[in-house]
C-alpha cells in the first residue's frame, strides 16, 4: 500500500495566466484541489518539494495529505502538466479522497521468478503486453504496483489477470474476460526455423518423387517405338479408292 505523503500548500487568489505566473516567479507551483463534494480551490505548493516526489513514476499514484494553512487534506494527483522546455512541474490538479472513496489508477506491473521460468531458461522471451493495469481501488488500500509469478511459465504461456492477487477490495476496471497482461515467447532464432522447415516441408509435398517421375515415364512410350509385345497394332483406317 502506499505511505501517504505530507506536502504543504498555500491558499492563492486569481487564476489565468497572469497570476499563474506570479506564482511561479515566486518558487511556488500553481495547483487545484477539486472533487469530495466541495468547489475547487486554488493552492499553490513549493516548488523543490513538489519535484521531489513529482520526477517519481509513482506519483500519481501516491497519496498526499496537504497542508493548506492548517488545514489536512488527502488527496491524490490526477494531473500534471509539465514546462515543454525544461520539463519541469508548472500545474498540478489533486483530487479529494473523503473517507471510503474509491479511485480508478493505472498500477505499475512487477513480475517475480524470472530466474526460475522454464522458458525463459530455454531462451523464451518475457512479451508483456501491460505494463501497467487500470484497478478501482479504495483510497485507504491503493497498491503501489501489483506483482506476478514467472516461475512456473514456459514458453508459449500466458499470464492473464486472473494470476496476480490483489490487495483487498481492489479490481480491474476490465471484468468482463480475463485479459492477457504477459507471455513467454519463443525467441526470433527458434520462430524463423519454425518458418523455414514449415516451409521446406510445403515444398517437399508439392514437388513429384522420384519413383513417381520413373512410373510415369515408363507409362509413355516414346515416339516411334514399336508396340509392347502381346498386344496387336492399331488398326489403320481404310485408304480411299
């Protein structure tokens, strides 16, 4: 489960571009805290502690009890808008989580057992087609990744949802088919020498045997050859007078 952090924020008046920018020069990262049934109130937090936990690929996924004047708060980032040159912080949006409040996240997918996988140890390769899986999860029990056992998998076998156990009271947004999050792949070298002697053996059906060629040469006598002995000559059509 996620530890939740403390980030301290002050109360800031106006919005646009303008006061954004005031705020800014200050040090101070302009953000919104919206959502828990009350109207959206505009903060702003510093900018060194914001780019602490901000450059983590856990942050909007990681809880925060904020500090306004006093006040705690918990909430969750949803949004995060970063500067197209520098790539730093300049807006944050949190969401409000009263108590028993459920969030839709996209949690990060671990796997253990690599070392032990048969078909990993056979050359196979790990595909993963998710790296991370969207789950509701309640506010008080938000995982900060889920995680999965590789070591019984060979290749050619899939990893589906349905492996991974997840915290109480979590669940996947998809719940209607038990989709796919990874598979053990049989590596390039092996799949083209599939290909190849699959190949070779389309060909090898379509062209004639060599007993076939002989028996169907010795079935047609070559041009003016004399008839097979036993057998009478074609009768010839009567010459006209």
């Amino acid at each position: 489960m996620s530890q939740i952090q403390e980030l301290s924020a002050q109360t800031r008046s106006g919005s646009g571009k303008g006061p954004a920018y005031q705020t800014r020069q200050k040090g101070l990262i302009p953000a919104v805290i919206y959502g828990g049934g009350s109207a959206p109130e505009s903060v702003a937090v510093d900018r060194h502690e914001l780019e602490r936990f901000a450059f983590k690929g856990t942050f909007l996924t990681t809880l925060f009890m904020l500090d306004v004047a006093g006040r705690k708060t918990r909430v969750i980032p949803r949004d995060i808008q970063l500067d197209p040159v520098s790539d730093r912080p300049v807006h944050v949006d949190f969401m409000r989580l009263p108590e028993g409040a459920r969030v839709r996240l996209a949690i990060p997918v671990h796997f253990r057992g690599q070392e032990t996988s048969p078909g990993i140890k056979r050359g196979g390769v790990l595909n993963i087609v998710r790296r991370e899986v969207e789950l509701y999860c309640p506010a008080e029990n938000i995982p900060s990744y889920i995680e999965a056992d590789l070591s019984t998998l060979d290749i050619h076998d899939t990893l589906h949802i349905s492996a991974f156990t997840l915290p109480e009271g979590v669940r996947p947004v998809i719940h209607d088919r038990d989709f796919t999050v990874a598979s053990i792949v049989a590596p390039t070298s092996v799949i083209e020498e599939q290909k190849a002697a699959a190949a070779a053996a389309t060909g090898q059906a379509a062209a004639p045997t060599a007993e076939a060629t002989a028996e169907a040469a010795a079935a047609t006598p070559a041009a003016g050859a004399a008839p097979a002995a036993g057998k009478a000559p074609a009768a010839e059509a009567p010459k006209k007078k």
